[in-house]
C-alpha cells in the first residue's frame, strides 16, 4: 500500500506569472506533505502505508514547426511535439523558471500545462535547509526510512540529456530542461557538502581557483567591500553560512544561524553577493581534475553565466617568465575524468565574448596597452594531465606530446572546467599565471614562491573580477550562445 497524495489535475496557462504560482503550490504541498509525515516518524509513529510525494512539471506541445524568431540560443523547441521536464525549488528557481515560461510563450505562442509528475520526491531532498533529522534517528529507524519514504533513485539523475546520449521512450515526451528535478535536488544537496555553503549564495559569476593565496585575497576584498555604504554588493559570504552585510544594511532572519566551521569543507566556497545575483562565487576546488569534475558537475544545475579558471600552471616554452599570463585559446585534455561523458574527439572552442573580456581585464588591470599584452600575457593552448608528476615519466612522453600539441601552459584543472562548461552549456574560460618552468630547471623553491604570490595573486584576482564586470556590462545574454548548443536543444538556458 502506499500513501499518496489527491490527484492534482493539470492546468493550463497564458502568464508565465500564472504557470510559477501553480508550480511553487504544488511542491509546496508535496513538500509540506513529507515533511509532515517525517516529523511524526522521528517521534517514533510508523506509517502504515509507504509515503511518497511527487515533483511538479511543466509541459508544452506544439504542432509546427513555425516559431517567432528569437535573438537569444535558448528559449524555442526545435519543431513539432510534447516537451516537459519535472521542476525543484520554485524558491530558489523563481526568476529562472519565469524567463524560460516566458520565452517559451513568446516564442511559440501555446499553454503551459503544470501538473503534478510521476516521479516521487525522495525524502532526502525534502529537508528544510538546517534540517538534520537522520542524526536523531536510531539505526534501526533510519534502516525503516528505506521502507517508509522514497529514496534517492540514481537511474533518474543521469546525465544523459546534457550528453546527448538521452533518447525518447515510445509515446515518452522530449525534455524542455538538461537537469530532471531529482538531478537538480541532488547536486543542491552535493554543494552543501563539498562548499560549506547553501546554493541560494550562489552567484551567476563563479570563479575557480586551486590556491589558497586567491581565497585569502578575495576574503580580503570582499570584507572591504562590505566596509563600503556604495558598494554594488550587499553580502559576503563565507563557509558555513556567515554573513556579512554591508555597512549600512540590516541583517535579516536567519543570517544568525551562520557558524564558521571548525574545519574547512572539502572545496569552500566564498560569495560576494550582488542584489540580482550576478555577483562573483568564489571556489577553492584544490588540486587535480577530479575535484574540477566534481563541483562544476554540481554547479551546472544552477546554471550560471559564466565560470572561469583562475591558477597557476607551468610554463612550457622557454620565452616565458614567472609571473606572465596565459590566456587559453585551446586544451589539451589529458586530465581522464570526462572520456567518458565527452569524448576527446570533441573541441573545446575557445569562447570569443569571455577571451576579450579577460584579454581587456588583462590591460586594465595590469595598465598595459592592448598593443604591448604580448609582454606579459600569451594567448595559447594549454594541457591539463591528472599526473601531478608527468616530469618523472620515461622516455619524455609527455614532452614530446605538449610539444607536438603547441602547449605553453599545463595545469590540472583548466581542461576540465572547460570540458564541463562545454558539456553542460556554461560559458568558460581561462586565465592561468605561470609559477614555474619545469622543463627549462626553474623551479618552486620556497622564498621564491612566496615572493611570487605575493607579487601576483592581487593582481591576477583582480583581473579576474575585473573580467566579470565586462562580461556583467555586456549582458548575460550575449555569453549563452549557439557555439554551446546542439542540434536538436532543450529550450531551458
């Protein structure tokens, strides 16, 4: 037997407005119906009935191939047919769910159908945010939850969409979004535990790094920030949910219930938090291709403008000096993480509206002339390897492949991010300062690594941030282009 809530019969709708209330009401209902039931199994009441709740969705049909012409790469089906997808967190999803409902109507023309979907709600994924239920919970009533509630099932979280390898069931309708519901939840739940921080502090800007020196800067710049009345920003946020306000800006409910952790997470997360979201994450995901893999795979749900690398790799041609830039034009993919999901023989293309953003951040920043870059900064193509030490190979393998492939950089993670960017739709890019030059006997040696961070993390971050303003100033729009869609798209950013 099983425990389920009345049928919710679907509606159909004109206003975008319209079609988000009704999805924010029946999760909201689904929700409260699990969290309800949850609460009086942790005072010890067993249901006697299996209890499950389902996600809402959102469909379309369309019979023709006739489409209002779009500027955007986004926001139209490609013909004919039934498109739906399950949807999470109309909270959180709010403003994002109402442009895709918005430019699906404008583009086409035909009712939005919202109704209550045939995938359940696992319980997981239903916890209000500083819900920690399972910890109160003997092993033996934990063991019942599988029994009780729905848990979560990896068979609906692949990414088979995003890859296109997703292929139609008879009579199954197409997607309308990369991510299912469950997907989404799952990697909602996953940043939380990896970051330190709740993905509403999620900003539409991220930047990655693999160095502490970068974190501490931009700590550093995002506490002076809050010291400014004017600042564009109004919050930084550090790992386990402290906030800080701007000066002059009230604290609000719940900002008290932020603690510093006694240790950091795994890959921190820092935000400075702009009133739109369009501010800049900041995440230190460490060192190697597969920490890269891990958190971009979980960002991509939150679909953001634009995520870019910023590091330090070794340079590879002797012309170059410690301390200079490299602007990746190109990867080579040695990092094995992705052969799976996307295969080598796939480019990853070089993303024009974000190379002349860092290129332009470069000359700002470093006040350098356009015309003098070359000094300081080379635009190529960089290797990434998940061998940290491919010096010690026989034969010089490696070397004689980065040569052949023209490299003048190589690092662990750029190719990665790049990679996951190229797979889930999200602009990218790269700007990664040489630390040392392996092949030509320079060396990391402690007083001159210490000199060259400090001599070159400010500025390298600062570029960075600088690049995202440009890319801010240029509108959002303009990053989501048809370089990064495929034949046949979902019609969800």
């Amino acid at each position: 037997m099983s425990s389920i809530p009345m049928f919710t019969e679907p509606t159909l709708h004109t206003d975008p407005a319209d079609a988000l209330a009704q999805v924010q009401r029946i999760y909201q209902q689904q929700i409260n119906l699990l969290r309800d039931a949850m609460q009086r199994f942790v005072a010890g009441e067993t249901p006697a009935e299996h209890v499950r709740a389902y996600y809402p969705f959102v469909r379309m049909q369309t019979t023709t191939v006739s489409r209002k012409p779009s500027p955007f790469a986004y926001g139209f089906v490609e013909g004919p047919g039934r498109y739906e997808t399950t949807l999470t967190r109309p909270d959180l999803f709010a403003n994002y769910y109402l442009e895709q409902f918005r430019l699906l109507r404008e583009s086409h023309g035909v009712e939005l159908e919202v109704g209550l979907s045939t995938q359940p709600i696992p319980i997981h994924f239903s916890f209000a945010e500083n819900d920690h239920i399972e910890g109160s919970l003997t092993q033996e009533r934990r063991t019942l939850m599988r029994d009780v509630f729905d848990l979560p099932d990896l068979s609906s979280m692949d990414d088979g969409i995003a890859n296109g390898t997703w292929e139609a069931k008879p009579g199954e309708a197409q997607p309308l979004s990369l991510f299912t519901a469950p997907r989404v939840d799952y990697s909602l739940h996953r940043l939380r535990h990896y970051t330190g921080t709740q993905p509403e502090w999620f900003q539409n800007f991220v930047l990655f790094t693999n160095y502490q020196f970068y974190i501490d800067e931009f700590v550093r710049l995002g506490q002076a920030e809050m010291a400014k009345e004017d600042s564009e920003y109004i919050a930084f946020i550090e790992p386990g949910n402290v906030v800080k306000r701007r000066k002059g800006l009230a604290t609000k409910p719940g900002d008290e219930l932020g603690v510093a952790p006694p240790r950091l997470p795994q890959m921190p997360a820092y935000h400075l938090v702009r009133a739109d979201g369009s501010g800049i994450t900041m995440v230190n995901i460490g060192v190697g291709p597969a920490n890269a893999k891990t958190i971009t795979d979980h960002i991509a749900v939150l679909r953001p403008h634009a995520w870019m690398m910023l590091g330090h790799c070794a340079g590879l041609r002797n012309s170059q000096q410690l301390g200079d830039y490299v602007l990746a034009h190109a990867y080579v993919r040695e990092d094995h993480v992705l052969d799976e999901e996307l295969p080598l023989w796939v480019p990853i293309p070089a993303l024009a509206e974000i190379q002349l953003a860092l290129q332009q951040a470069v000359a700002d920043v470093a006040k350098v002339p356009e015309d003098q870059l070359k000094r300081i900064m080379r635009t190529g193509t960089v290797a990434s390897t998940d061998n940290r030490n491919w010096e010690l190979l026989p034969d010089n393998m490696p070397q004689r492949r980065f040569s052949q492939s023209r490299a003048v950089a190589l690092d662990m993670e750029s190719a990665t991010i790049a990679a996951n960017g190229f797979r889930f739709r999200v602009p990218y890019g790269t700007l990664l300062c040489v630390s040392d030059k392996p092949l030509h006997g320079e060396i990391k040696l402690p007083g001159m690594a210490n000199h060259f961070y400090r001599e070159r993390v400010d500025q390298h971050l600062r570029i960075g941030m600088r690049a995202v303003d440009i890319l801010r100033e240029g509108g959002s729009q303009r990053l989501h282009s048809r370089k990064l869609r495929s034949f046949a798209e979902v019609a969800f950013q």
